[in-house]
C-alpha cells in the first residue's frame, strides 16, 4: 500500500470511526443433492455509515450469497453459512434467531433488489406496501403510516404520491416500480441499504434517475450503501470504496480511484479490460 | 478490436453421460422410494392382467353353490383351496379379483390414450394458431364440460348398448378437455419462446414445429393429466358397472363386484372389500407414479 | 465490425431496404409499434439498431424477418419486395437471414441435442441431409460448424442445459451459419451474458463478419456495447427512427436531442469523470468532506 493511499484512506472519515457493518471470513456452501457449491469463501468486508461499498462481480461470484447473508436471506437449506461472522451493532447477524432479525430488516438494514415486479406484492396498492412495513416496525395507526408513506413515495421523486398510492404494482413502468421499492426500503429508515443489481433491469436513461435517487438519499440520510452490480461503470459512479469477487473470493478491495487507476489482480485488470467503454478506445 | 482465432470456449468435455435418456430417468425414478413401490404394484398388476388365465387358480365365473359365501382362508370356515374366500355364487374371489384387473387397466389404459390422442391435438392447434380456431374449439370444450361424464356415459350406454369398448369411447370422448386446455396453456406459453422465434425464421413449417418443438415439451404435463385420468377411468369404469351399465355381466370387473358384494357387507365383508382394496391400490399406485414421473421427465431437474 | 477490419461495402445496391414500416397491434386501442420506418442495410456493415425498452426494436426485427406482416410499407431483401415473392422464394430468401436471439436459454428447445438444435436449419432446406445417410452428413456439418464458433464438435449428443450461456450463444450462432446466411440479425446476443463471456462473442462475431463476409443488423441496448461494433447506427424511440448516421457521428455530434440524452445516461467507466468526479476532487486532495 502506497503513502498516498493511506493518507485519502484516513482522510474522509475519522480514524477510529467503527464500521457499521462487518463482514469477517464469512464462508457460505450450497449443499446441493449432488454436490457442494463453495459460494462464499473467507469474504471480509466493511462499509462505514454515509460510505457507498460496491460489490461486483459476474455471475456465480458469489456476491449476492453475500449480500443475503447479511440479512439470513439465502434459503436454507441449502444453504449453510459455514463460517465466519457479520457484525452490525454489535450482534453477530448471523447468531440472531428469525424473529430477532426479523426486527432489523427494513428497519436497522433495509434491502432493494434487481425485480420490483417479482419484490412487491402484484395484488396490493403499492402505497399500501410502503405502510405495511411502517406498522410492523413502528406500531404507527393506519392513518400515521398512511401520512408517512405519502411521505416516503414523494421523498423518491414519485409524482402525484396520492394517486400513485392507489395503484398496483403493473400499473407503474419499471422505473416507478423501482422508487417504490427504495421508498419500501428507506420507510424505516434504515442505517444500511443493501440494494443488489438496482438497475439492472432498468433502462439507461431511468438507471441514470435511480442512480442518482440513490445517492441523494445516502447523503440526506448518512446512510451506508452496500451496492451489488455486475458493472464497473456503475462502480465508477457511485462507489467510495469497491470490492472485486470472483468465485466466492474477494480479490481485490479498496478505494475507487485506487482499484481504477491501479487494480492489483489480474481478474480485476481482466474485468475493466473487458468491459465495453462509450469513449472510444 | 482486433481478429483473432476464433476465442476458446470454455472447456466442454465431450463424451459425458447425457439427460433425457430412458436409462436416466429410470434410474432417477428408482431413487424415490415410494414411486419404486407404486410402480412394483402397477408391474405386479399388469402381470396379473395380462397372465390372468395362468394365474388365476379358477375360472372366475365357475359356481360352486355349495361353496357360496366361504370367508378367506384365515377366518374360521375358510380354507386354502380359495385363499380369499367365495362369493355369493361360490366363485373364487382370487380369480375373480386377477380377471377383474384386466378390464380395469384396459379401460384405464384405452380411455387416457383416447382422450389424450384428441385433447393433444386440439390443444396444439388451439395454442399455436389462436384466433377463431382457439375460439371455436374452446367453445366446442365447453359445451362438452357442461354435460356430466357420468350422465352422458349412461345416455351413450343406454343408447348403444354396454360393452367393452363402448365404456373406452365414452370414457375417452368425455375426458379429452382436460388435456386440451393443458396443452393449449403450455403451448400458449412456448408459442412467445424464442426457440419457436428461431425456427420459424429458419423457415420450418406450422406442423413440424408443433411436432418437433411443441409437442415433447408438453408430454411432462400431458404423462400427469394422463395418469390421473387412468386413475378416474378406473373408478368411473366400477362406477359403471356398480350401476349394471358397464360392460356385460360375465365380463368380471371390480365394479360388478363391488355392487353384488354391497348386498352382503353386513355378513360377508370379503365380497365387497377385496376388489374395493384392488381399485384403490390400482388408482393410488397410478397417481404415485405419475407424481413422480412428473418431477423425473423434465431434463433440466438434472442440472448440478 | 471495429474500423480497422470493416470490408468496405461491395455492392452498390443495400442488402436490405425498409420502406415506411408500419405496425400496428390491438383492435380498438391501435398501438402502433413501428412507425414510418424507412432505413437501409448495406452489404457488409454491420448497422446497429439502438433504443430503450418498449422502442419496437423488436418489433422491427420480427417484421424485416417477415415473422410478422407489416401494416404499411415494405421490406426489400437483394431488391426483392418480401411481400410479393412466392412461397418458395421466401424460404429461399430466409436462408439467406438468419436470427440470433438475446436469451441463450429460451432460444433452445430444451428437449433437442445440440446436433438436433443446429441441424435444423439444415435439415428444413435441404433434402440432401434427411434420412441416414444425410444424418452423417448433418453430424459432419454441425461438427464444422461447432468448431467454426470455438466449440468442441464432440458436444453434439448433449443438451443445451448442460452449457453455460456463453456456450449456448455461440451454438445459436453456429446454428445461424448453418445456411450460409448473407444477413444476420442480432438480437441483443450478448444482454444475456458476463462481460468477460460478452467480449469473447463480441470477438467471435467480428472475426466471422471478416471470414464470411456476413451483414449484421445489431438491436442492443447497450450503448458502450454499440460503440464497438457498429458502423452506423439507427436510434429508435417510440416506434419511430430519431436519427441514423455513421457511428462516429452519432457518438461525437449526435442530433437529435434524445439521442444526446441516451448517451448522457451511460454511466462512464471511469471514477474521476461522470457524476461524482466533483464530489471526490477534495477527497483526493487530501480534505475530508
């Protein structure tokens, strides 16, 4: 590690600032009828509170096994989380029993996935949705989550919130699905958002939009920001630090510029190398 | 970009055992246990049906007047010579029960390839064209869902008369809805799938597709509709003769028994009980099966 | 496909002309899905067809394909109207334009062999490789053809679930080449697949481009992935075609307005530029935020 790396590394946040949330030597299989699939293997990763961390990695390399495991997602079985701890706040997540980690997702650790078609309930107002998850964490009265979801829905750049709030799921275009989902998330107001490939179902110019709602958000709300992608350019745009995984490994992990300007492994030189660039080359 | 030899795939070994292959889905079938057990059954009774004359220590509607209403040999009063007993004509319950699986599996057999048979074919047809011949032949099944099987059974029986096949003809024209409107949900399906793009860019005519690239991927639910079919053709064909109205009198069927045991229930139990176990098992065997060739039949439960 | 291996297009007359394509579906409420589409396909180049979801893209292909009728206007394959040409000559002419589908996985029958699902195109036209004695033919054509897109030719009695999608795109491709096309439509071929797998195919479609000579007609979404084929570029929008130009003009002084906004959205692979260049100058000048 070079001088100046240390020295931007300390600059933007406090040195002895706890991170919010670790990942230490967490090791995930999929046992499988037939075989076993390493999915994880030894991952340790952190994200400080305001701090955007990307995962990214192509299919199969395990990041989504780990974005689950934070929050105990991956079905079990197969899955078996072999090794490892996942500490947030304190607790080892993946200690607590369901109904404890019940009580933090979408409140404490919120997360947004890749299809809002498949992630919200086709036959419920979505507005209805976004209050769902206030009355199960905070007890509001129908009418205070009502007001709250209003709220959340205008807070995401969906116009005419009330209207919206009456419609179901199809009756929105995938960009709008896709706020609903981040308002669902941000309801509770969350200390980490988990969002895992948010644009990847989107079209450029929306993912352009979602993007940017994203990161406004992180800033009003300090929020950390695990994000997961497939797709550096998305890194480049919104990531401080960035973790490259391939094969259920981490192999290369730091500081955007750094792993830009100097990425350390092949996998990652192969990786930006690979990836088509709109400027030409 | 520059040229290059065409870039390596990644590495394929070739030579592997492949999926789809009879062999392989055999060999998966056996590994669920109860699905083995069911189709030992099914094994045991086709056997039974097709060697019936061999088997059957009697000729099933030989009467013994003098032997009428024997229990089976491990009650007091029966004995060996007609393990599970006599019937009210003194006619070997075994023989009877072995015959009887000969016009059950028939029925079965006969009414599911039928009704099958014309259900495929319109539910191809159906699916694949839409339009006005989806609507005519929906409405066409329809009409024939809103005539009750067993009430036009009895009408086609009464009016043709009872017989063999006439039980399978109207058992089969009865029941090929179901397949059709299987088949016309799951072609609909394949119809916007690429794979069927593909091919008919490439200039592949309506009739082969529908019978290279349709047809095999509707057979897993077709296997499923159709043991369950054969399950309720077994119990419509007892129902049928339970009523007198199946197929005639000295043809044995466990329906006809069924119906001569119900008046000795109270007294003598055997009568009614063995051929009523036979239908059941038959039917529970048959679904067991298709469950599980269901879950077998489809290549890419194999992947990993 | 990239400048410096592009052929120079051969005839003077486009391989492909469409003429005010219309498309309209729905019976009381109309959508019209292409609209007074007019647009030539020059021997040779490969034409990129951009344009975001919903655009009829798709659309367009299924028409020029003639897998769906146009309401209004025409497609002319080597000057012949697909319209007025006999049964005969539209099987003649659909050998000669071949589709490659986005999703490796549908765009297989599942129950087929790899031999099966190559052969077809094969077998549908040509007579010579029916019965057994044409099998071994189509084996010994499918192996060639395997090998042409890097694939081992001993694959042949597999299924396509056994692949990964980058394999099972180069078969799609192989099975594409199976009729000697002078035209191939690509659909999104590489949307499906990992970056790392996207440029071996991207690669492999150039490098046949340059051998056959082939024509490619490239519908992507993915700009970054359109700059590096392309030769020309059409940008669609709501049915309509906004603007066509040559690559390099479309990239550096695009026209129309919405073109300009495509390309603002791609996100740019590069830290220090796009959106969050100013919010990390003082970071990395050593100032906490």
């Amino acid at each position: 590690m070079t001088m100046d790396r240390q020295t931007r590394d300390q600059s933007h946040r406090p040195v002895d600032a706890e991170p919010l949330l670790q990942i230490k030597h967490l090791s995930v299989d999929f046992r499988l009828a037939t075989s076993v699939v390493h999915a994880v293997q030894d991952v340790s990763l952190t994200v400080h509170a305001g701090e955007t961390l990307a995962v990214v990695g192509e299919s199969g390399s395990g990041k989504s096994a780990t974005a689950l495991s934070v929050l105990g997602l991956n079905p079990t079985p197969p899955c078996v989380y072999t090794g490892g701890e996942i500490l947030f706040d304190g607790h080892d997540l993946l200690k607590l029993s369901e109904k404890e980690l019940g009580r933090i997702r979408g409140r404490d650790i919120a997360m947004v996935f890749q299809d809002p078609m498949t992630s919200l309930d086709p036959l419920q107002h979505v507005g209805a949705q976004v209050a769902e998850v206030l009355r199960h964490h905070t007890g509001m009265s129908r009418a205070e989550a009502r007001e709250a979801a209003l709220d959340a829905l205008d807070e995401v750049g969906i116009p005419d919130p009330a209207q919206r709030y009456r419609q179901y799921p199809h009756e929105l275009s995938g960009g709008l699905r896709q706020r609903v989902m981040i308002a669902t998330a941000l309801v509770g107001r969350p200390r980490v958002l988990i969002a895992d490939e948010p644009t990847t179902a989107l079209d450029v110019t929306v993912q352009r939009q979602i993007l940017d709602l994203l990161v406004t958000l992180q800033h009003k709300h300090d929020m950390a920001v695990v994000l997961i992608t497939h797709d550096l350019a998305v890194v480049a745009e919104t990531a401080d630090r960035v973790a490259v995984m391939n094969k259920g490994e981490v192999v290369e992990s730091g500081d955007v510029l750094d792993v830009f300007d100097r990425p350390a492994d092949d996998y990652t030189r192969r990786l930006l190398a690979v990836t088509p660039r709109l400027e030409a080359a | 970009m520059t040229v290059t030899a065409p870039a390596a795939a990644d590495h394929v070994p070739a030579g592997t055992p492949t999926v789809g292959s009879g062999s392989v889905v055999l060999r998966a079938l056996l590994r669920n246990k109860l699905a083995v057990l069911a189709l030992a059954v099914l094994v045991l009774l086709l056997a039974a049906a097709l060697f019936a004359p061999l088997i059957a220590p009697y000729d099933p509607n030989a009467q013994d007047l003098l032997l009428r209403l024997r229990p089976p040999a491990w009650q007091d009063g029966g004995s060996g010579a007609h393990p599970l007993g006599t019937d009210q004509l003194g006619r070997d319950m075994l023989s009877r029960v072995i015959y009887g699986a000969r016009v059950s599996l028939l029925v079965g057999a006969g009414a599911a390839l039928l009704a099958g048979a014309i259900g495929t074919v319109v539910g191809l047809v159906s699916g694949y064209f839409g339009g006005w011949a989806d609507r005519v032949l929906m409405r066409l099944a329809d009409i024939q869902l809103a005539f009750p099987a067993l009430l036009l059974a009895l009408a086609i029986v009464g009016f043709l008369g009872s017989g063999l096949w006439y039980v399978i003809l109207v058992l089969g024209f009865t029941g090929w809805v179901s397949y059709a409107r299987v088949v016309r949900s799951e072609v609909m399906s394949l119809r916007s799938r690429d794979f069927i793009t593909e091919a008919r860019a490439i200039g592949v005519t309506d009739a082969t597709i529908m019978r290279r690239h349709l047809l095999p991927n509707v057979m897993a639910p077709l296997a499923t509709i159709a043991t369950l079919h054969v399950a309720a053709a077994v119990v419509t064909e007892a129902s049928l003769s339970y009523l007198g109205l199946g197929v005639p009198k000295e043809t044995v069927t466990w329906g006809s028994m069924l119906a001569d045991g119900q008046l000795y229930l109270g007294t003598s139990w055997w009568v009614a009980v063995f051929p009523g176990i036979a239908l059941m098992l038959t039917s529970l065997a048959i679904n067991i099966t298709g469950d599980a060739l269901r879950d077998v039949a489809d290549p890419k439960a194999y992947r990993r | 496909m990239s400048p410096e291996t592009r052929t120079p297009a051969a005839a003077d007359r486009p391989l492909l002309e469409l003429d005010g394509l219309r498309k309209e579906f729905g019976g009381r409420n109309v959508n019209v899905a292409v609209d007074d589409v007019s647009l030539e396909v020059r021997e040779g180049e490969t034409l990129a067809l951009v344009g975001e979801s919903g655009c009829g893209k798709t659309t367009l292909t299924r028409l020029l394909l003639r897998l769906l009728e146009p309401t209004a206007g025409s497609v002319r394959f080597d000057g012949r109207d697909l319209a007025t040409v006999s049964a005969t000559e539209l099987r003649a002419v659909r050998r000669q334009m071949q589709v490659v589908l986005q999703d490796p996985y549908s765009s297989m029958n599942p129950r087929m062999r790899i031999t099966d699902i190559v052969a077809e195109p094969l077998i549908t036209h040509d007579p010579a490789v029916r019965g057994r004695r044409g099998r071994a033919r189509a084996r010994e054509r499918v192996g060639e053809l395997l090998e042409a897109v890097g694939l081992n030719a001993g694959i042949q009695d597999r299924y396509p679930h056994e692949f990964s999608g980058g394999q099972r795109q180069r078969v799609s491709i192989a099975r594409a080449l199976a009729l000697q096309p002078r035209l191939l439509v690509l659909d999104e071929p590489t949307s499906a697949l990992d970056v790392s797998v996207q440029a071996t195919v991207l690669e492999l479609l150039a490098e046949l481009q340059t051998r056959l000579g082939l024509t490619y007609v490239f519908v992507s979404h993915n700009l970054a992935v359109v700059r590096q084929v392309a030769d020309r570029v059409a940008v669609m929008r709501r049915g309509r075609l906004v603007e066509v130009g040559e690559a390099e003009q479309v990239f550096h002084t695009p026209q129309h307005p919405y073109t300009r906004q495509l390309l603002d959205a791609v996100p740019v692979l590069d830290p220090r530029r796009g959106r969050r260049a100013a919010e990390r100058a003082p970071r990395t000048s050593g100032e906490s935020r």
